[in-house]
C-alpha cells in the first residue's frame, strides 16, 4: 500500500513539473529515450497518406472519382468491392474508369470507327449521340426496357 502511495505522489510530481532533475537520474535516463518501432512506422505512413491525399487532389481523376466515393482513403469503395466477385469489381472498375468496351473508349484506342451509338434509333437528320457510359446507362433509347 505505501508503495502505491508512493508511486502516485511521484506520479502528481511529474504532471505538476515537479520531478527529478535530470541530473539526479541515473545515467541511462540522461538522453532522450528512442521512439518505438510502432510509434515510427505510424507517423511515417501518416506522412504518407497526407501526401498521398493532397496528389490525389491535384489529380485529373479526383473528380470523376468523387462521383463514386467522395471520401479518403475511400474506405466506403473498398468495402463495397469486397462484396463483388473478381468479375463484378472489375467490370466496376472499367465503367468508373471509362474505359469500357462502348464505341467512345473503343474509338479512342483505335478499335472502332466511329464514337457514335449504333443502337438509338434517331430520326434521320439527326446524328446519333456518343456512346458513352453515361449514355449507355441513362439515356440510349435502344435499352429503355431494361432500365
């Protein structure tokens, strides 16, 4: 019990700058004692993500992508990605990134020799729109059923 007693006076002491000088503890204690394995490795991947997150700002996909999860690390898309199968996540994938097999991407790559929506039926002075996603998903006449 009087070591407790003890141990808590010494403790108050020190939250109240009372303590030992340096001088009178043993020589070990004389320098600052060496941060933990963990303690580093914590601020070093915080400097990380902290950069991470202000080039991921910068970058020309932070907007599209925001679209999909506006938050950081977008621990919100990760989780819902783990629920799909490895074919799902990755159709998810192409369609976020726009490079989906649609006539834009495919144009875009060489592969098609036109951008424009081969399946809306548009009257005849009118041109077809550009396939895109967008497109595709919402607006193509041609899947209005499906949707």
């Amino acid at each position: 019990m009087k070591g407790n007693e003890q141990a808590e006076k010494l403790a108050k002491e020190e939250a109240t700058g009372k303590a030992s000088r340096q001088m009178d503890l043993p020589p070990l204690l004389h320098r600052t004692l060496p941060n933990s394995a963990s303690a580093t490795k914590q601020h070093h991947l915080k400097q990380l993500k902290s950069r991470w997150k202000l080039t991921w700002l910068d970058s020309p996909r932070h907007c599209r992508f925001k679209q999909v999860d506006n938050s950081f690390p977008f621990t919100g898309y990760q989780k819902q990605q783990e629920k799909l199968t490895r074919q799902h996540a990755s159709l998810m994938v192409q369609v976020w990134s726009r490079h989906f097999s649609l006539n834009s991407f495919l144009f875009k790559i060489g592969k098609s020799e036109t951008r424009l929506c081969q399946e809306c039926q548009v009257e005849q002075e009118e041109d077809p729109p550009v396939e895109t996603v967008d497109h595709f998903i919402f607006h193509c006449n041609a899947y209005t059923n499906q949707r």
